[in-house]
C-alpha cells in the first residue's frame, strides 16, 4: 500500500464509528455554505445522507487499485450528471468532507491526513469530471414511460418502460430510476433485466423493502403511462464472450434480474457453455419468475435451473440459503460465477465460493446494499 493510501484508511479509522455524524456535518456544511445547492438533494435525506460519503469512501479504498479506481470514479461521474452537477461543486463537495472529518476525528487528525484526503479528493474529482465529459454525447437522463406494471407478488413487481431515446447499455448493468410524480429527486439503483432489443425497453423487477421511498412506489403507485427517469447505465457484472467455460448464475429475489440480463444475451449466442442457474428466495410466492425460467430450460438444452426455498418447509424443490444449495452441486473450480441479490447472501455466497476454491477473478456480483 503506498503512502497515500496508508493515510487515508489511518485517518479514516479515526471517524468510522462517527459516520452518521459525519454525514450530518458533511451536508449540513454544504447547506450551509451554499443554500442553493440543496435543490439538487431529495426532500428526504434519510438514505441520501449516508450515500455520497459512502461513494467517496468506496472510491479512497480503491485508490491503490488503479483500474478498478479509474473505472468506478468515470461511472459515477456519469451517473452524476442526472443531478446537473457542476465543475465548481465538486470544490464545494471536497472541503465539506475534509472538514467533517477533521472535526468528528479529534486530537489525533494531523495535517498530513489533511492532505492526503485533499489529494485522494483532487484525484476523484478529476476522474469523475472526466467520466461525465466523455458522456457529453448523451441527456443527463432519459425520460421513459411506463408500458407494462405487473404485480407478481404481494411486495414484487415487474414492469416495462419505452425511453423516449434509445440507451445504450450493456446486459448485467443496472440504472438509478427516479419517479417525479410520486417520489421526485429520489434515485435508486435498478438492474435492467433483459439485454438490448430492437424495440428499446427495458425490464425491471422491483421489491418494496420495508418503508422504502422508491421501491414501495415502484412496487404499488407505479401506472401505466407514468413517466419515469433513468440515469446513465453503470456496472461491470458482464459476460465475456471469449471465455469458454462454463458459467454459473447464482439470483437471490429480485436479484434475478441482471441475471435474467445475462441469460437473454446467451440465448442469441450461446451453442457450447452449460450454464446452471441458481435461484434462492423465502418462499414459493417470492419465485416470481419460475414460469419463465422453466420455459427457457426446456427451449435450451444448454440451460438448467435449480430453485430454493429457505423459510417454506413445504416447498418441493431444494430447501435452504441457495449459498448452501450450490454448495450441494458441482464441483465449481473451473466455472465463471455471477452471483446477484441482497448483501448478506452475496457475502454468503462468496464466502461459499471460496471454500469451494473458485477463484475470485471467476466470480462476478451485484449488490445495492453493504456487503
């Protein structure tokens, strides 16, 4: 680890017990500071206040990692641009956050941490300006109306949108969708579940979690002929199709749907890879999608497709968390993995992986939550 990086995981040390005082400090300074920039933040910062401090903090740990750095920072960067942010915000961002954390860290922040993070900052603030200019090609956002909303089960939901202009993405990325209507400036992150079509529309299977602002308008507000809006595609959970081992697709919920993704693109090119696709949920109501895999198992033989239930005793497939149900099949070691769900069972999993001596450059995952 270089010096740069040791002093910005030393002094973030300092005030990771403090994050929520951080973040409170970190906006309420920005706020302050600069009252018209609260316009580009939601009315409910809730779940906003802990996510651009958190998106900093991802990119400082990666800083040693110079690819993985590169292409995170150039992503946000173009997602950001939904916010219309500018040159000069990125300044205003920088010092808000060096002096929360110089503040919540005490006595023992020292001005070598001052400058390193002023460093780290000037670094992702560059990649970032940089990821948004290479977008200039393309709207900040893309108006889409809602053509099709099915609910599949008491808290699932799919539904279908026409963007007004074609996107251009990849099968396995996912967006930030926001609802103006019901839920205005408030993103989330989706995964598109069908790859590219001829037609532009793009698929999404939502869940409304708990109280959650956009899923549960997503899940029971959301109507046909709605307008929503899509921020640029991001993400790197991709197939490479040079690679010619098997692969295996491990889904928990809805995090079928990048899954669903990469499966459509396979079946447009696929003749040689066996591809064994893992599905865990609670319950049977919470395999939603069951019929629709069963039918592209039985139209492509190169296709299996393996379901768990963890919390219904009486359901007749296999029973368990689907990281246990994989771990019950293979052996693995010579496939690519894609694994794609809630944080506790992609951390699950891959820890089931690695018992298993996959090899992580193998193993590709999806998680909008803390791992």
């Amino acid at each position: 680890m270089g010096d740069l990086g040791r002093l910005l995981k030393e002094s973030w040390s300092l005030v990771e017990e403090h994050q929520d005082k951080v973040a409170g400090y970190f906006y309420a300074r920005i706020f302050l500071s600069y009252p018209d920039l609260r316009d580009l933040f939601p009315v409910h910062m809730d779940v906003q206040r802990s996510r651009l401090l958190n998106a900093i903090v991802t990119a400082v740990q990666s800083i040693d990692d110079a690819d993985k750095f590169t292409a995170y920072l150039r992503g946000l960067g173009r997602d950001h641009r939904k916010f219309h942010v500018e040159p000069e915000h990125y300044e205003v961002v920088g010092g808000a956050l060096i002096e929360a954390m110089r503040v919540h860290a005490g006595e023992q922040w020292c001005v070598e941490y001052d400058q390193a993070w002023a460093d780290a900052y000037a670094k992702i603030a560059s990649v970032m300006l940089q990821g948004a200019e290479s977008d200039n090609s393309n709207p900040p956002y893309w108006y889409a109306e809602v053509v099709a909303h099915e609910r599949r089960a008491t808290d699932i939901s799919v539904f279908t949108v026409q963007p007004m202009q074609p996107l251009d993405f990849r099968a396995g990325q996912y967006v930030s969708i926001e609802c103006p209507r019901i839920q205005p400036r408030l993103w989330r992150p989706y995964s598109i579940a069908n790859a590219p079509r001829r037609d532009n529309t793009l698929e999404f299977h939502v869940r409304a979690v708990g109280a959650g602002w956009v899923s549960s308008a997503l899940v029971r507000r959301l109507e046909v002929g709605d307008m929503i809006r899509l921020a640029a595609p991001m993400g790197t959970m991709n197939l490479d199709r040079r690679s010619t081992r098997d692969t295996v697709f491990v889904a928990g919920g809805t995090g079928l749907a990048p899954i669903k993704s990469l499966l459509e693109e396979l079946t447009r090119y696929n003749r040689t890879r066996w591809v064994h696709v893992f599905v865990g949920a609670r319950n049977r109501e919470d395999l939603y999608d069951l019929p629709e895999l069963n039918r592209l198992a039985a139209r492509y033989p190169w296709l299996s497709v393996v379901t768990a239930c963890s919390d219904d005793p009486t359901y007749p497939g296999e029973q368990g968390d689907i990281s246990d149900v994989v771990a019950r099949y293979g052996p693995w070691s010579e496939h690519d993995f894609f694994v794609s769900g809630s944080g506790p069972m992609v951390k699950a999993t891959l820890k089931t992986l690695t018992e298993l001596q996959v090899p992580s450059i193998r193993v590709k995952y999806d998680s909008f939550s803390d791992l």
